[in-house]
C-alpha cells in the first residue's frame, strides 16, 4: 500500500473527488479524509485500503480515456442518415 498520511491527496479506487488526508491512519488502518463538494467542505473516515493516490487514480483514468479513445477510431459512423 502505498504511504498514505497526513497531507496526501487521495481518492477512492472507484473514483471520486481529490480528498486530503487530515489524520492518521489509526491503529485500524483507517484515515479521516477532508474534501469539497458544491462549495461544501465534507469530511469521513476511509480504509487506507479503499484509497489510491491521487496520481495513481490520474494515471488510470488517463488510460481508460487512451483506450475510449482508440475504440472510438476503430469505429465507424454512417453520417448518411
């Protein structure tokens, strides 16, 4: 896992907005994390488990968009209709 603490920029595997770490992670492995949404500063404990690094997140989802991307050339479109 990769060195999650205090200050570092995470997300949720599934996805989701960049949240800072504010505290831990505890004894059980889980971490209080702190993130806008609408303006609105929200805040909850995650499992380090359930979290990646922000770029390791950036990274993925750069490669999901590469590979949409490719399909997407490979396809053709009748504009005939």
């Amino acid at each position: 896992m990769a060195n999650i603490q205090e200050g570092t920029i995470v997300h949720l595997k599934s996805g989701g907005p960049k949240m800072t770490v504010i505290k831990g992670p505890d004894e059980d492995g889980k971490v209080f994390c702190q993130w806008f949404s609408g303006g609105i500063c929200r805040e909850k404990m995650f499992t380090v488990n359930s979290l990646v690094l922000g770029e390791e997140l950036s990274d993925s989802m750069a490669a999901i968009a590469k590979a949409i991307s490719e399909r997407k050339k490979g396809l053709k479109i009748d504009e005939e209709s």
